[in-house]
C-alpha cells in the first residue's frame, strides 16, 4: 500500500438546510480497506457516492487517481445495500452488464465471468433469475458484477446490512479471503482500494485496515484507528485476538461521545 488512490478534501454536503457533513478529510491508499462507521443518517452513505460521482459535493473535493470525481468512472465499481440486481436478467447476464459496457472482448468478458462467478461460490446458478435466489446469493452476484470489473476502487455500501447473521458472517468471510488473495498475488496491479460502510463495529474491525469513526450530522471525523490484526484473518481469528475488544470499545467509546459545540 503506498499510492494515494483516494484523497477526500474538506468535502461537504448540505440538503438545503440539513448540514449532512463538513470539512471531511481522508486518504485511502491502494489494496488499503478503510470501514467508515457512524450513526444512522450522518451521511455514511451520501459521502460513498459522492466517492462515485452519484451526487455533487456543496464544497471541497474528492479526487481518484489525482483527478476530481464528477461522474462515474469505469475503474470505479460499488456493491449496493439492496443488490441493484436486474430482475429480468440471469446471473450470467447481471454479472456480465459492466464488462460489456467496458467494451471488452467478448473472450474477455466470458472469462471474466466465469471466473468470478465460481469465485462467489455460484456456479451451477449462472442461468438463475434474482427472484430464485436467497438474499445471500444475490449478494455474491452484486459481488461478483463489481469484481468482474477488475476495478481500482471498490466501495460497498452496507452490502450485508440486510442478511440474517449467519449469511452475513459467511460473507464477510468469503470477502476476506478474495481481498486477501488480491494481496497475495498482487503484482504490477494492486488490488483496489476498498471503502466500505457500516454500522457494524465488529464487521469495521473484521475488513478494515483502519475504521473511520464519524460523529453525528453534521458528521465530521471523530477518529481514525488503525487495526493492527494481521492478515490472513477470519472473523473467528478477528474476534479471537488480544486487540479485539480494545478496538470494539474504543468504537463504542467515539459513537457515543456527544458532539462538541
């Protein structure tokens, strides 16, 4: 990790009298997975896609590869809460749309595919609607379409907010080992940076090289913990190390400080 990837400067969003967030700064470096955690409704979710050009900052900037986010970028894929899934597409299809608006070669985007696809654990299902799959498997398509993209930024927005806690737990599992495989063979190309949002403290500690604790709205960056939990890690391994409930603590600590005048 040592390019800046992404760098978030004095950002600020306003919904007309509603001060969402101020003055937020961040780096996120390349392979680096930053969790970003905060109460509900302190703009978690507005600063993600204002990460992917989805909606204009009021004041600062964010820039991705030194240049200003203002659309959407090829090299940039994100992972929604509720899937985003095309229910009239199979998951071949739903998994092959980005790639095929990149232009790629269709050898390229048929290995793509396939890969990825028996990366999520879903082979045997490529020719499956969204209406026949659980909530988990739909989940591993909306993974395996971001993937597919071979993206340099990958953010996921609260992408097992809804599973029940067994399925969450497989995931987050499921998502260590293929970001961590990324390390391990990442040549010329890191693996991309991620930035993913959470209410989850334990989940936060579990992905994240550092967590990024938000205050309330008007949300600002109460602070930045570094997790120092080695990696190859399992949430089992996560929870089991001495640091854990240091870390855990210290989050609950910062989300239920008040806010300073």
């Amino acid at each position: 990790m040592s390019g800046e990837r992404i760098v978030v400067e004095s950002a600020a969003k306003r919904y007309g009298e509603v001060e969402v967030f101020d003055e937020l700064d961040l780096t996120v470096r390349d392979g680096e997975a930053v969790c970003i955690l905060g109460p509900s409704g302190c703009g978690k979710t507005t600063l993600l896609r204002s990460m992917h050009g989805l909606i204009p900052l009021d004041g600062g900037r964010i820039l991705i590869d030194g240049s200003a986010v203002s659309r959407p970028r090829r090299n940039v894929a994100m992972v929604f809460q509720h899937f985003g899934l095309m229910p009239w597409k199979r998951v071949r299809e739903n998994v092959a749309y980005g790639v095929e608006l990149a232009g790629l070669p269709r050898a390229t985007v048929d290995e793509r595919v396939d890969r990825y696809i028996a990366m999520v654990g879903l082979g045997g299902f490529e020719r499956h609607y969204p209406y026949q799959l659980s909530g988990g498997m739909q989940q591993r398509v909306g993974l395996a379409r971001a993937l597919a993209l071979e993206p340099d930024v990958l953010l996921m927005d609260e992408p097992f907010g809804s599973l029940d806690a067994q399925t969450r737990e497989i995931l987050q599992d499921e998502l260590l080992g293929i970001y961590q495989r990324g390390l391990a063979a990442s040549g010329s190309k890191p693996p991309p940076a991620m930035v993913f949002i959470t209410h989850s403290i334990e989940e936060s500690i579990a992905l994240g090289d550092r967590v990024v604790v938000l205050s309330a709205r008007p949300a600002r960056i109460r602070e930045i913990l570094t997790v120092a939990i080695p990696r190859p890690r399992t949430i089992a391994s996560v929870i089991a190390h001495p640091s854990f409930v240091e870390l855990r603590d210290r989050c609950w600590r910062l989300l239920r400080a008040p806010v300073a005048a």
